[in-house]
C-alpha cells in the first residue's frame, strides 16, 4: 500500500513541478541553463522518473538506509513506474483539455 501511495505521490509532485504557477521562475530558470534541461522540465516522463527515484531515495536514506543494491534497483523501478503514469496522466489531462476546448467551440 506505501507503494501506491509513493506513486500517487510521485505523479502529484511530477505535475506540481511542471505545471504549477508557483514554481514557474524555477522552472524557466532551469529550463534555460541548456537544452538537456528544457527538455527535462518539459517532459512528464523525464522529470517522474527523477522525481520517483529521488523519492524513494530519501525514503530509504531516512527509514534505513541503503544496504544494498536491491535498494537502488527499487529506486529506479519506482522512477520507471512514476514516469509511465505521470505520461499516462499527462496524456489524459491533454485529451480532455481539447475535448473542452472543442465543447466551448460548438457552443460559442
């Protein structure tokens, strides 16, 4: 169940940093260091796989620690995980948003 709720959580914190007004001076401040890092902040899946794996790092690094190398796998894996959601989410939120804009079109 920690794993579904590190997800959510993960995906939540993916579009906070890509989409939120607040972090917007960050973000284009780091976006224009060089082209690596635009495309990372621009990408759903770039930045949740970095977002997921820095998670589930700091996790580990409070609760016990690394002991192992199964540890940094989990880490990665849940980068995996949180990157293909957080697209997967990113595309639905795109769908919708022209199927409103599409809806307010046919009604003006």
């Amino acid at each position: 169940m920690d794993t579904i709720w590190m997800i959510v959580a993960g995906i939540g914190m993916t579009f906070i940093l890509k989409y939120s007004y607040i972090l917007r001076h960050p973000r284009n401040w780091v976006s224009s260091l060089c082209e690596t890092t635009k495309e990372f902040t621009n990408c759903c899946m770039c930045m949740g796989f970095w977002v997921g794996f820095f998670m589930k790092l700091c996790s580990l690094l409070i609760t016990n620690g690394i002991n192992s190398i199964y540890d940094v796998y989990v880490c990665v894996l849940l980068g995996f995980i949180v990157s293909i959601t957080s697209f997967f989410g990113d595309v639905l939120l795109e769908v919708m948003d022209a199927y409103i804009d599409d809806k307010k079109k046919g009604s003006e």
